[in-house]
C-alpha cells in the first residue's frame, strides 16, 4: 500500500476517492471506480471495495426499509 506522508491510509483514500468524484461529477459509479482502480491498484484491494468507497462519498449508501 503507497500511504503517502504521514497519512492513514483511511484519511489516502478518501483524499483519491473524492477528487475523482469532484473531477468526473456525472459520471458513473462504475465508471469512476474503474478509473480509480486503474490508477490505483496498489491502494485498494478490489474494484468492488472502489465502487463500495465511491458510493459512500456520494450518499448512495442509504438503506432502504421499504417493504
């Protein structure tokens, strides 16, 4: 994992996953996961767990409780 400066690694990631969101504001979930994954491999285990962070800092992490 490439964890620059003394950083966390949660506080990295966040950084990456929401300057992407601001760069590409309508694109896709997907599509924004794949570009950071691509240039982040070493950062992030999976393209899911990507997909998983971008949701997350886009709202999109809601329940829904309706039956």
């Amino acid at each position: 994992m490439s964890v620059k400066g003394n950083k966390n690694s949660t506080t990295y990631k966040k950084e990456i996953v929401t300057s992407f969101i601001s760069q590409f504001p309508k694109a896709s979930t997907m599509a924004i996961s794949r570009i950071i994954y691509d240039k982040h491999k070493l950062d992030f285990n999976s393209l899911e767990t990507v997909r998983g962070s971008v949701r997350f800092y886009r709202g999109e992490m809601t329940t829904n409780n309706s039956t």
